[in-house]
C-alpha cells in the first residue's frame, strides 16, 4: 500500500527551488501532453501580425509562470495534505501551458518576458499568504485567479488572426483546462471571493498583461 512521502521543511523549500527554476529557465519546463498546436498547419503570418501574436502568448507565458509560482506558495503552505497534493497536481498540468506557450512564442521569432522573474515572486507570495491564512482561503483564491486567465484568453482568442489556428489551439485547451481548475477549486470548498476582490485582482491583471506584452 502506497504512503505518503514526508518532506521537511527544508526539503519542500530545496523541492520550491527546483520548480522556480524550471519555470523561469528557457525551455526547462517538459510537458505532460503534447501542444495542441502540432496537429494544426503551419501558416505564414503578416509581420504585424506575428508581433501581436506573440505579444498576446508573452502575456499567457507570464500568467503561467504567476500560476506555477501561486500553487507552489499554496502548497508550502496548505494545511491539509489533500488540499497540498491538489496544488501540487495542479501545479503539473500548469507546466503543460507553459512550455506550450514558450514553444509558440519562440516559433513565432519572439522571447518570454524579461519580467517573469519578479511577477513569479510576486505570486509565490500572495500564494503563501492565502495559505497560511487557511485552505478555504487559498482554494478560493485559485478559483478567483482562474476566473480572470479564462477572461484573459477570451479576450485573446478573439484577436487572434483567423488563420492562425495552431494558437488558436493552444488557448482553447488552456481555457478548458482553466476553467476546471477553476470548477474544481470551488468544489473542495473554496471561498467565493466577493465583486470587490475580484475587481482588485482584475486592475492587478492588467498590470501584468499591459507589462509582459512588449517587455
């Protein structure tokens, strides 16, 4: 019968260390799933159009980057084992998106953003802080940060050019999956964050993807 691997203090923080940098280092991150963008055909964009392209996967590249560095702070922090083993699930499939969008953005002859480093800790912070202040807390806060990727990617599909279907493909998966980490957040019992919150992380988002997009 399987038992659960006890880590110590200093173990989970060496375990926190290596994520960091497998998130922040170039193509560091090896996904679980193949990108949805290999099964699509490859499609010559106007330069414009590439530029803008891989303005928008920059902006999706730092939200994963902030989405690694929040579930690895929630489960340094969470209080119930079940509730850290979701986090660091989570956390896993993460990784997909990121090296989907780190891939595209290099096809595409652009880099991530410079910025990634700091809205990591960033984010590793706040994770923590929900943490610490309980499990309810810090599941509702992923519910409420997954609520505003999915609006993100709404807002990207949109202006994607139409014959750009491999992003097209990576963003409709990254929705998907989102939205059921959003789904299942709240179904462990995560707190519905009130209009207000939610409206303070929505201007704290825009920082972000106004930022990354050039930068």
């Amino acid at each position: 019968m399987a038992t659960e691997r006890h880590y110590s203090p200093a173990d989970r923080l060496l375990l926190q260390a290596d994520a960091a940098l497998r998130t922040l280092l170039p193509f560091s991150g090896q996904p679980y799933r193949p990108s949805p963008a290999i099964t699509q055909p490859d499609t010559d964009l106007h330069a414009d159009d590439a530029r803008h392209v891989a303005g928008l996967m920059r902006v999706n590249h730092t939200g994963e980057v902030c989405a690694q560095a929040l579930y690895q702070g929630q489960a340094l922090t969470a209080r119930l084992p079940g509730v850290r083993a979701a986090m660091e699930h989570a956390a896993e499939e993460e990784v997909d998106h990121l090296a989907w969008c780190e891939q595209r953005i290099r096809e595409l002859g652009s880099r991530p953003s410079v910025l990634n480093p700091l809205f990591y800790g960033m984010s590793f912070g706040l994770g923590a802080v929900a943490g610490l202040i309980s499990d309810r807390i810090s599941l509702g806060f992923v519910a409420a940060t997954e609520d505003q990727v999915c609006k993100h990617l709404d807002e990207h599909l949109l202006q994607l050019p139409a014959e750009d279907e491999k992003s097209r493909a990576i963003l409709t998966q990254m929705r998907e999956d989102e939205q059921q980490h959003a789904d299942s957040a709240l179904q462990a019992g995560g707190f519905r964050f009130p209009a207000p919150i939610k409206f303070g992380m929505s201007v704290l988002s825009k920082v972000m993807t106004k930022s990354t997009y050039r930068i």
